[in-house]
C-alpha cells in the first residue's frame, strides 16, 4: 500500500492551507505547465538506432533529473 503523503503537500491539494489566501489548486495547471517545457539530452546509440530503422522508445540509465533555470 502506499504510504501517506507528507502533511504539507496534503493540505495543499486538499485547499487546506492555512498560510495562504490563494488554494494551490487554483493554479496547479500553471505550475504544470511551467515544468512541464523541458528538453532532454541523451547520447543515442547509432548501431542499436540503425538496425531498428529509428528509435522510438529508448531507455534511461542511471537518474533523471529535472533543472529549472
């Protein structure tokens, strides 16, 4: 089962937030939209792309992280 989530990202999501005036929620597709633009770098494989004949999925290895700057 899954664990529960923090308190503070609960209140957020419920609009039971005390410290703000404004709920989360109202905005959420906004905070989606800004970190949802991002660009991702890899170093393809070429031999593994050709004899495919192009690459349509592709696998990460290691982590994946997201800057935002």
């Amino acid at each position: 089962s899954l664990s529960p989530a923090p308190q503070s990202l609960y209140n957020l999501l419920t609009q039971n937030n005390p410290d703000s005036d404004e709920p989360f929620v109202t905005y959420i597709r906004a905070y989606n939209q800004v970190l949802a633009f991002t660009s991702l770098g890899v170093n393809l494989d070429k031999e593994l792309a050709n004899a495919k004949k192009g690459v349509y999925t592709f696998r990460i290895q290691g982590a994946l992280y997201h800057q935002i700057g």
